[in-house]
C-alpha cells in the first residue's frame, strides 16, 4: 500500500470518529513541511495537505487537517521560522481540511473561504453520516464568491473560487510572484482517482473546469499542492486532466449508448490508468461520473459516503 492510499483510507475513518478516538488515531502521526519556495512551504501531515505563506505581514494558512494535529502544526510553523497563524483559507468545508479551525480561530486568525463553506459547516450535515454544525469560532469570518486577494509577504495570494467541482464551495490558492498552486482536493496527485463529493454539489464537469483553469494559468515551473498525495507539476496536472476527460467522455458515450451504470462499470473503463489500490476504486469514480453526467443537479447515492474520506 502506498503512503498516499494509507493516509486517505485513514481519513476516511477518521473524519467521522469521536474527538478521543481521533486522539488516539493521530498519536503517532508525524507532521513534517517542506520549502517551496522563500516564505512559502507545505506541511504534511493527515489530511489534506497544508499550504503556508511567512514573512513580516504574517503568516497566512491554507488548510488544517484535524484539529488533534494543531499543536503539531504548529510547531512546524513555528520551525519554519514563521509568526503564529494570522489569516487561515479554507479550500473547501470538509473536516480533513477544516477540522482544526476552531483552534486556530480561538488562537486569533481570520478564517476565510467561499461562502458555501460557511454555509455547510454552520449547517452541518443530517446524511448518512451525521456532522454536527461547526462551533462559531471554526466558521470562516470572511467570505467572497468569485475570490479575493491576499497583498502580503510580497506576494499577491489569490483565492480564486471553482463551482461544483469537487464541492460547490472549492477555492484554488494561486501565489503570483512564487508561481506556486494549492488546489485543495481539485487535484488528487498519487495513485488513486479523485472523490467527488455528489452531496456538497460536486461534479466531474467542475473537476475538468479547474484543471483546465491552473493549465492555463501555469508553466513548466509552476508547483502544485495537491489536496492530498506529493507535489505536483503541471505536466502531471495536465495527465491527471485528461485522464478526468478520457474517462468522462468514455462513460458519456456509454450512456449514449443506453447502457447502464452497472454495464458501464464492468467496461474496464479506468483500466489504462493503472490505479488500483487507491481509495476511490474505478468502478467508483465511474460512479461519480455517471451521476454527474446524468444528473447534475442531484446527490451521489448515500452509501457512497461511507468510505469517501472527504465527505464532511
């Protein structure tokens, strides 16, 4: 198993475990960063991976994976050499990527995202898996619809919103000058296929969208933080694309052809991709695909958040 499909199935329990089980889960996690760029790094941990910009305008975060990590993140902040957090982003509402806002919000940074992410964590969810509305100090206190800039650290930071994509609420994180990208869970590098959240508004189509958009946006140079799995370049994000689109249209013309979800899954479709062992399996990115295809506007069946491990 690779260290990528490790750390996402180990979400996926986590996400909906009680706060002493996720205690004891994370225990023996190791939070590690690596610099990117002067200023700007990114922190590993479990989780959605951590984006960090530093210098004398403060430190600006993006994401916090779950809130037993905080102190271990931290810590590595602060052995970057970097101020406590004061500006935290949110890329999108789900708790691998949000769940230590509150500490960090209690600890005095400025939580921004989309305003659908404030939506969904002051909502909660009453699905298949129960999540409890977020406690006030973990809500976004600053939300935008299109996006908003950052000017600091000499850099401009661009949050730059994508709709229904891998939620409705999903923002990619653009350092002009550095030439550095943190796509959240738009882009899943590794071995598996990446989640689409069907209940938070998801679709394959807006998958494709925000690939397209950081294709255009960048250059051979560019690095790309990924949501989860290493970093990435945009050749591989070009890959990743066009496998999104291969498969999108190969199932596409399947309906067409009036076959259905279980005949589609059973074409060998994703084979060629060579992913087995991740934690979305082929036949059930297909199954996120078809829905979207056929039916934009509604939910992914409930029993496909069991193991989703970036619902909620």
């Amino acid at each position: 198993m690779t260290r990528y499909s490790s750390v996402a199935i180990a979400a996926s329990i986590l996400i909906s475990a009680p706060a002493c089980a996720q205690d004891n889960e994370m225990a023996d996690v190791e939070v590690t960063s690596q610099q990117l760029a002067p200023g700007i790094a990114v922190i590993f941990g479990r989780g959605g991976n951590i984006g960090v910009s530093y210098g004398e305008d403060g430190t600006v975060l993006i994401d916090d994976q779950f809130a037993p990590l905080t102190a271990r993140i931290q810590a590595a902040i602060s052995d970057l050499g970097a101020e406590p957090t004061r500006f935290l982003i949110n890329t999108h509402w789900h708790g691998d990527h949000s769940g230590g806002n509150e500490n960090f919000g209690e600890a005095g940074a400025l939580i921004m995202a989309h305003e659908n992410v404030r939506i969904r964590m002051a909502q909660g969810s009453d699905g298949r898996r129960v999540v409890p509305p977020a406690p006030p100090a973990a809500l976004p206190v600053v939300t935008y619809e299109d996006g908003i800039k950052l000017h600091l650290n000499g850099d401009t930071v661009h949050a730059i919103h994508v709709h229904d994509a891998h939620t409705d609420g999903d923002s990619v994180i653009w350092w002009e000058n550095a030439n550095i990208v943190h796509m959240g869970d738009l882009y899943f590098s590794g071995r598996t296929f990446p989640y689409i959240d069907r209940d938070s508004g998801g679709s394959v189509q807006g998958m494709i969208r925000a690939a397209n958009m950081v294709v255009d946006m960048t250059n051979a140079e560019t690095q790309i933080i990924a949501g989860h799995g290493p970093m990435g370049t945009r050749a591989d994000l070009v890959g990743y694309r066009d496998m999104l689109v291969a498969i999108s249209s190969a199932v596409q013309t399947a309906i067409d052809a009036g076959r259905s979800l279980e005949e589609i899954q059973a074409m060998g479709i994703t084979a060629d991709y060579d992913l087995e062992g991740g934690f979305i399996s082929g036949e059930r990115f297909i199954g996120f695909v078809h829905a979207s295809l056929t039916d934009p506007s509604a939910s992914e069946d409930t029993h496909d958040h069991d193991d989703g491990g970036h619902s909620h």
